[in-house]
C-alpha cells in the first residue's frame, strides 16, 4: 500500500532488474513510478548524479508512472 519510486542503474540488466521488481510489487503497491535513465551513461545510478544542483530538480521529468 506505499508509493513506490524504482531508480534502476542505467543499462539494461539494471533495467531488466527493474522490471521484475515492478511485476512483484506492482499488485501491492499504492503507486509504482520509476527514473527515466535511458538517455544517462551506461551504468549512471543515483550515486552518479551531480552534485551541483538539487536532487530534486534533476529527477524533474525523470519519474514517470506505471500504467495500469
């Protein structure tokens, strides 16, 4: 029942991982949104991000929805 947000490591086991974790909690969660890294550098996760601006303001346009 919480709101979920899934952050995978930019490549595609990262997002493989990612999508097998959402099928699990997808069912049970309030809400399942994940971070857009698809255009990052293979590998990039959220220890990669820069520091020079808030986190909050990079994810802006990152986080996207699941459709159920």
């Amino acid at each position: 029942g919480r709101d979920v947000v899934l952050w995978p490591d930019a490549d595609d086991d990262g997002r493989n991982a990612m999508m097998k974790l959402a099928a699990i909690l997808a069912p049970s969660a309030a809400s399942l949104q994940w971070v857009m890294t698809d255009d990052l550098g293979k590998g990039f996760d959220a220890a990669d991000v820069p520091t020079d601006k808030p986190l909050l303001d990079w994810l802006a346009g990152r986080v996207v929805g699941v459709q159920r």
